[in-house]
C-alpha cells in the first residue's frame, strides 16, 4: 500500500518577538484528507503558527513544505494559488456586496479569463463568470444557505455570516482549508453542525483547525497538535490527547473550562 507524503510541513520553527519566543522549533504536519486540530491556552502560539502558514509572519529558523516543496517567500495573497484557503477570526466579509458576489472573491483562482477579458464582455469571460456564479451557488447550497445568495451579510444572522465566510474559503476548492478559531461566536447547536461539516470536508480537502472550543475539536479532528510556550508537548489521535495527563492538567481541565479556553 502506497503511504501518502505530507501535503503541509512546519518543520522546527522558531519565531521571536524582540525578547518573546512565540514558537520554538514547532513541528506540525498535515496529512492528506485529514483534519488537525492545533489546541493551547492564550500566548500558547496558536495565531503565530497560523500567520506563519498564512505568509503574514516569517520565521527566524525552521521552515515549511508544501507537498514535499519549501516554501521560501508564500505571502496571503499567494495562498490560493498554492491551494490553500483560509478564514479567519473576523468575518472579513464585504458589507456593500451580496452573499453570492462576496463569495465569488473567493473563486478568482479558477477564473481562466482575464480582467481586460471581463471588463470588455468578451464571450469567453462571460462563459468564465457564469461557471464561478454556478460554482458558488452550489457552495452555498451545500451550506444550507442558498436562499440568503442576493442579500447583504449585514442582515443575517451572526451564525449565518459565518456560513458565507466559509462558503467563500470554500468556493476555490483548496487541497488544505485553514480554519481560525470558526466556532466563535456559534451557539451549541451551530457548532454541533460545524463539526459534522468539518468532518465531511475530508472527502474534498485537508483541513487544519486552531481551535478553543474542545467538543468541536474532539468531535472533528483525526489528530491534535497540543502547544504551550510555543512549543508542541503532545500530538496524536483525540483519544490519545484526552488521556494525556499533561495536557488534561494544563489544558483541557474542567469541561467549562476548556469551553471557554
């Protein structure tokens, strides 16, 4: 049986922060079709390892791999073309468009016409544009939130928004889908759903989840990633972090503890 090679690599990085060691030789992998979870407390280095992904931050030692190739100078605006998607904490949706056009941002990497195509109405582009709005209707239907495609993201519900955020991550059909903290703000039963979505996600993409909500972690991931003081102290299947003393004492703890981690 042929062993599937890491599509995502951190490979001991380290970032400082003038005095501060936000990470320190951090070791994460991501597998194909699978989802990681990445836990810890406040200053455990969760947001710096996503930025480091992400592009945002450069590290001063280590670096990452991207099915097998380093990544040498990613930026945020370079990650789709790698494949890769994202959300993060805020919503960053477009208040002045609709649902349906605010996830049509998310598509351009599949747009095969060009801005002076589009522009003077060539068939070509039209044909282009047609195809992404079919792409994103279908991303929307699969959210449960078609109906809402032509109203402003203002007017629905927080939960809702959320949805369209994700349908616009989605709508480019990324190889790796990297969540930043998505169950905040969601009620119980929105996360209940989240973490079966995330879960079906996996027949399409890889995902990589930081999270501080440990139901929807537990619930969704095939493997967790446990940082403190920028560094990695425990990884492996939820059960295995479950039963890990060291983290269940230093943070896990109570259940409503860890849901307001």
């Amino acid at each position: 049986m042929t062993i599937a090679s890491p599509l995502l690599e951190v490979d001991r990085v380290t970032v400082r922060f003038g005095g501060l060691v936000a990470l320190h030789e951090a070791t994460v992998t991501v597998e194909p079709r699978t989802v990681l979870g990445v836990i810890g407390p406040n200053g455990a280095g969760k947001t710096t390892l996503f930025n480091v992904i992400c592009g945002f931050v450069r590290p001063q030692q280590g670096g990452l791999r991207w099915r097998g190739t380093e990544l040498t100078a990613h930026s945020p605006r370079k990650l789709a073309d790698l494949g890769i998607a994202r959300t993060l904490q805020g919503l960053g949706l477009f208040p002045g468009l609709t649902v349906l056009e605010n996830v049509l941002t998310g598509a351009q990497r599949h747009a095969r016409a060009g801005a002076l195509s589009t522009l003077l109405g060539l068939r070509g582009a039209a044909k282009d544009e047609a195809a992404l709005r079919e792409r994103a209707h279908a991303v929307l239907a699969d959210l449960g939130i078609a109906t809402a495609h032509a109203r402003l993201p203002g007017a629905l519900p927080y939960g809702v928004q959320k949805r369209v955020a994700l349908a616009r991550a989605l709508v480019a059909e990324p190889e790796l889908l990297l969540l930043d903290e998505p169950a905040s703000g969601l009620s119980a039963e929105e996360i209940d759903e989240l973490a079966e979505r995330v879960r079906g996600f996996t027949t399409r993409t890889s995902v990589l989840l930081v999270e501080h909500h440990m139901d929807l972690v537990m619930r969704a991931c095939d493997r967790i990633v446990v940082l403190n003081f920028g560094e990695v102290i425990a990884q492996g299947s939820p059960d295995r972090i479950r039963a890990d003393p060291v983290v269940a004492e230093a943070y896990l703890g109570t259940t409503e503890e860890a849901s307001h981690a």
